[in-house]
C-alpha cells in the first residue's frame, strides 16, 4: 500500500506528499460544499459565539480578527471541524489514494477522526509551531494528518512549513499559550525546539501531504489578497481511546470517529 520511498520518507522525515492525488474539480466541490454550508448559516446569524454548531455535525469558528476586506461569510470564518462526517468532504476522506496509505503506515484498519476546513483567508494569521499528538491526548499513538490542498498553498498565503525529522525524538514536547495578540484563542506554541532546518510545503490544488503527528510544523501569515484554503484530516488506528476521561469530554467536539478501512 505503501512504496518503500514512502516509508523511507516518513520514518526519516516524518512526511511526503502525494502530488497530483486528487482532481482539483473534486477538490473545489468539496470546498463549494463547505463554503455552501456557511452561507445558510452564517457567523451573523450566531453574534457573539466564539464557536457554533451547524447540522449534525459542522462545528464553525468564526475569526477572532477577520480580514478588512471581508465580503462574504465565509471571509468571517477561520476553521469548520467534523467535515468528514458527512457529504463530499466524507467522500474525499475514504479516497483509497488516501486511505491506503494511512493504512499502509499505521493500519491495516483506520479511522478517520478529526477534519478542519481551514479557511486562511487574506491578513489572517498563521499557526504556531506545534506537533498535533500534543492535542490527541490517545491511548495509542501516533496519528497520520493528512493536509490536502483545496487552493494553491504558496509563500504568500500562508504555507504549511515542517521540520524534517522531528517527529524521531518521539516525544510530545511541552506546548506553551500562542502570546501573538491576535492569536486563535487557546492555541499553543513549542517554543525550545530547535526548527532552523524547516520546509515549505508549496502545493497546487489537488496535493496532499501526509505527516506523522509528532513532526513539528507551522504555517505562515496569508499576505496574499487571495484565500489558501485547505482540507486537514486526522486517521488513527482502529479501537483508540482517550487517555482520560477529561480527553475524552474535550476531544468529544472535535472528533468523530468514522470507518474508512477495514482490511479484507
Ligand atoms: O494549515 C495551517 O495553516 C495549519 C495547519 C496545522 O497546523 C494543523 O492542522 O495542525
């Protein structure tokens, strides 16, 4: 399921990318379903929610500083979690390209846990360095994120940026509060490691990065006048459980555990 160069790349490394996995039409529908979703129940109709539930499962962040030139709801909004529940956005969490690989590193049998449609749209903020386990607080670790691109992701809008290698100490470092004033509330920052050697990952439309949850990574400010939106979704093996029961309540938002891959 996996080419011994992936392998290679995530147990040196600590990520790859799969260029080109997904077609940049399906990628823009899902993006066109989000934005869809948002528009008939904008952050306008929820005035002073730091955080609001739409359907079933859609949980919305609006931005805590959203862009001047804000036009349309969704300019208003910094991130949709729990996508992968349903529609287009689930679709593309079961793609075998996808899913066979998740399974070919940590299966054979995955789920898919956790989505966040990140809307980076422009003069919005980037995020810290952080690794994602220290948020997945499971019995079993690691987690494989998988980042698919829904725009280009540039310099300018605000990349994704790693540190190769840095998921091989196989700790979860000591996070500290995002002290940046106009930081999403609640974000944390490793602050001692040492992450001089960091990659950007420029993507098109359509690619998708696959990353071990113990690598370090950021991403930039968008400066661009143009969005880079993404899809980042979170697989763990089959049978995880929170590590506590106060995980368990704070993750209970944010995840939802979906099938993608039973192994024949
Ligand atoms: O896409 C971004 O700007 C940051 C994403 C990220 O750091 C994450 O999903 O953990």
């Amino acid at each position: 399921m996996i080419t011994p160069a992936q392998r290679e790349a995530w147990d040196r490394e600590g990520y790859f990318f799969l260029r080109s996995a997904i077609d940049p039409a399906f990628a823009a529908a899902v993006e066109d379903e989000v934005v869809g979703r948002i528009r008939a129940d904008p952050p306008a109709a929820h005035p002073g929610e730091q955080t609001y539930s739409s359907g079933d499962n859609y949980l919305i962040y609006p931005e805590t500083e959203p862009s001047p030139g804000a036009a349309n709801p969704e300019d208003l909004v910094s991130k949709v979690f729990n996508c992968h529940a349903e529609g287009l956005s689930r679709q593309l969490a079961e793609r075998r390209e996808i899913v066979d690989v998740v399974a070919g590193l940590i299966g054979p049998d995955v789920d898919c846990f956790q989505s966040q449609f990140i809307f980076k749209n422009p003069g919005v903020i980037g995020q810290p360095w952080h690794q994602d386990s220290y948020y997945f607080k499971f019995d079993k670790q690691p987690q494989v994120g998988v980042w698919v691109a829904l725009s280009r992701a540039t310099l300018e809008n605000g990349c994704l940026w790693v540190a190769p290698g840095s998921h091989r100490s196989g700790e979860i470092f000591e996070h500290v509060p995002d002290r940046r004033p106009a930081a999403n509330r609640g974000y944390q920052e490793i602050v001692s490691q040492d992450t001089t050697a960091k990659v950007s990952a420029l993507m098109e439309p359509g690619d998708v990065l696959i990353f071990h949850s113990y690598l370090m990574h950021m991403s930039t400010d968008n400066v661009a006048d143009y969005r880079r939106s993404a899809m980042v979704y979170h697989y763990g093996r089959v049978g995880t459980q929170a590590s506590t029961p106060e995980s368990a309540f704070v993750l209970s938002r944010v995840n939802r555990w979906i099938p993608v891959r039973r192994a024949e």
